[in-house]
C-alpha cells in the first residue's frame, strides 16, 4: 500500500469498526495499481452523511449534497463520499438526482471508465467488478456499460476520455471510440469551462498524442470552442518531437504560437472563447510575444527580460524549446536575475525628485524621461542611484528641449 493508503487507513477502519463498508475508490486505486503518484485519496462508503459526521472530530462539508464530507485527520483532508446512484440526467450534465445507497456495486456502476471503476480494501485487496484490472494492463479506456448511454447521461466523460488517454498513453476501446463519434456534438451542452480543464490536463498529459489522436479519430475536436476547423492545427501539434508542457500557461501559448495567432487582439479572442481569466489571458499574450523574440534572436534582450518577467519567460522558453528554438532554462533565469531591478517601483527615482530637481514639470515629458531612466537602468547604462539617474534624467531633458 502506498504511503497515503497507509495514513487514511485508519479512517477506513473507523468506519468499518461502526458497522459500515468503506473502501478505497476511483483514481487514487487505478494511479496506485500503475505505480503512479497520487494526488488525492478518494473514500467511498456506505454509511450516509450524517453518520459518517458522527464517527469524526473534525469534517467539513465540501458536498454534503452529493454525499461528500472531507475528513480531517493529521493534516489530510480526505474526501468521502457515500455511495450513489444518479439519474435524470436531463440535459446531457448532470444528474437532477442523487440517491445514496448500500451497495457498494451500484456506485461503481455509474463511474465512468472501467479503469476508474476499481475499488480497494484498507488492506488492499482489490474489488474488480467490471474487469478494470484486465483494462488497466492492456491500456484501454472502456465506460462502463453501455458507453452511448453513458455519454447521453454525460457528455463531459467524452473529453475525459481523451484526456485519460493522454494522461495514461491509453487507447480508447473500438466501442466506446465509436460512441464518442456518434455523440461529439454533445459536447457543447457542457459548460466551456468543464471541457477546457479537460483540453488543459489532455495537453499536459505524458502521451498527448495519444489524446489528440482520439480527438481527431472521434471527430470531437470539432464541437471545442473555436476548434471546428483545426484539424491543421492537431495535425501539426502532432507532428512536434515528443513534448511535455508542464503548465496550463504553457499549453495556451503552444496552442496560440501554433494557430499563428501572434498578436494580442487574436490571442485575447481565443482565450476569451475559452472563458480563461485575464490573469491567464495576460501571462499568455506575454509569452506569446517572448515565444517571437526568441524565435527571431534566438535570445532575449535584457529589457525583452525585464518586460516580460520571470513566470512568462519561464512558459515562453518551455514552448519555444518545444518548436526548436529555446534556450537553456538556467541560463534564461540567470540572465533574468541579473537584472538591475525587476519591477518599475524599484527605480531610484520618481517624478516628484525630477520636478524637485526642476528637470521637468509634470505631464507627458516626465513620463518619456521616467522611461527612458529606466531603459538606462535595464540595459545597465546608467546605475540605479539617484544622483547618477538625475545626471542622466537631465541630459533627456536637455536633449527634448533643443
Ligand atoms: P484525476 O483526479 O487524476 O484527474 P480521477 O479519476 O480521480 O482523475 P476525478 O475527476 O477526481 O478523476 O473523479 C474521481 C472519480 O469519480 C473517477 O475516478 C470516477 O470514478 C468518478 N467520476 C468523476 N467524474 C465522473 C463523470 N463525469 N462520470 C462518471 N464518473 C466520474
Ligand atoms: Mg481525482
């Protein structure tokens, strides 16, 4: 057992000293058979919400809805969810209902992929009811069921589909496959950002080609935001040496650089289809702009560095290693760290000591010396002390008069 096995288990055995079943589920059983690293420990059980409340000092209710309570214990927060059954999934989502039940059968029913199906024992015995075990050693991605009337119910289990494929360098059983292509369309039924965290994690995975091949042999890249026509753009995203982009700022900026998308209004309009944030929507038309330069100079100059900033350069350099042309990381940090100042704030004057000093009145000269001091300071012309800035600042101010 796995190290976050062994510390939950004891809540499994609380449970089960109350006369209640409880078991390991979902992802965290199926990372565990692969040897993969877990991120969160997900606990199914039959006791109803309330009872497991009354078994534990601590909780807290992240879903009491949908019979998710977090137990808190020595730090961790486990997710426990009492086992249920959905249905009347009216509008290809969500389900209007949740029912909790007793058996532990009917709730791995309604999951998604065989794979995710699995259930374990606090000792570690695995429960297999749908053969996800034989699944898990063969690669394959299989609903559980019926796959068409699984993603009637949910549209979404489709991009998860590939994005598992992705994540796990899986094929997408012929069955399921077929469903997914008969089904694509539905697709826009589910809110743009559910499909984008799928899109995000599909491009971050260890296999993307594997999640873009079962894009495009499904067709369901089609019914993405703004992706109807980009077949080209899966084509090409395909045909890179192998890749692996480590942040979601990442995959935005090799999606943009790689639709040619290059200046800030066309990368914006993208984003904005997707429903990402300004804060994501800033970092990306930055790194874009770096992803450029690079390719132009092959290396940033030192106010290309200070402009973009470290986080940006960071996306910029993974992407444009990616397509051929990027630099050596640490060098690309050094560089930036040499830096005289790494933020405008830290220039040694301001426009109140210009206007003390009578080199200016306020208006749009002092913002054209203001800048021009802090080019000298970026590019190391000019120290960053106040009396050398003023010396300087005076020579501008000279220089603008005449
Ligand atoms: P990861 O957390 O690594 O992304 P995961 O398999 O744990 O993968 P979650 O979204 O955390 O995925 O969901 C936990 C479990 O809940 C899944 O393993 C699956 O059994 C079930 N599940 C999640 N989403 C769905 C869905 N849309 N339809 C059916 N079952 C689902
Ligand atoms: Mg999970």
């Amino acid at each position: 057992l796995p190290a976050e096995f062994q510390a939950a288990k004891p809540i499994l055995d609380t449970i089960e000293a109350a006369g209640y079943e409880a078991y390991f589920v979902g992802g965290c059983v199926r990372d565990t058979i692969l040897g993969k690293p877990l991120h969160d420990v997900d606990i199914a059980t039959s006791a109803f919400p309330a009872e497991v409340k009354q078994l534990f000092k601590r909780t807290v209710d992240t879903g009491i809805e949908h019979g998710t309570v977090m137990i808190l214990d020595h730090g961790n927060g486990y997710e426990t969810t009492t086992f249920r059954t959905e249905s009347g999934y009216q509008d290809f989502r969500r389900p209007d209902q949740v029912t909790f039940v007793r058996s532990l059968q009917d709730d791995l029913k309604r999951r998604d992929f065989t794979i995710n199906a699995l259930a374990m024992t606090a000792n570690g015995k695995v429960i297999d009811l749908f053969d996800g075990l034989a699944d898990l050693e063969q690669g394959v991605l299989r609903a559980v069921g019926i796959a068409e009337a699984r993603f009637h119910e949910d549209a979404l289990r489709m991009m998860r589909a590939v994005r598992f494929a992705s994540q796990l360098g899986f094929t997408i059983e012929p069955q399921t496959e077929q469903a997914i292509a008969d089904n694509a369309t539905l697709l826009t039924k589910i809110a743009v950002e559910r499909t984008r965290v799928e899109w995000e994690k599909l491009l971050m995975g260890q296999h993307p080609i594997a999640g873009l091949t079962g894009l495009l042999t499904t067709g369901l890249y089609r019914y993405m935001p703004a992706m109807a026509d980009q077949e080209g753009l899966l084509r090409q995203l395909m045909a890179l040496p192998t890749w692996h982009l480590t942040s979601i700022e990442s995959t935005w900026t090799l999606l943009s650089w790689t639709m040619r998308l290059t200046d800030e209004a066309a990368v914006r309009h993208l984003l904005k289809m997707w429903r990402t944030s300004n804060e994501l929507i800033s970092h990306v038309t930055t790194a874009v702009k770096a992803v450029a330069a690079l390719k132009r100079a092959g290396r940033l100059t030192a106010q290309e560095n200070f402009y973009t900033g470290l986080d940006a350069l960071t996306t910029a350099n993974q992407v444009a290693t990616i397509l051929g042309f990027g630099q050596d990381q640490t060098e690309l940090a050094r560089a930036y760290a040499d830096l005289p100042i790494h933020d405008k704030h830290e220039l040694a004057i301001n426009g109140g000591d210009l206007v003390k000093a009578k080199l200016v009145t306020p208006g749009p000269m002092m913002g054209q010396i203001l800048t021009a001091c802090l080019q000298a300071v970026i590019t190391k012309q000019v120290a960053n002390q106040q009396d050398d800035l003023l010396d300087f600042a005076g020579m501008v101010a000279d220089s603008k008069n005449h």
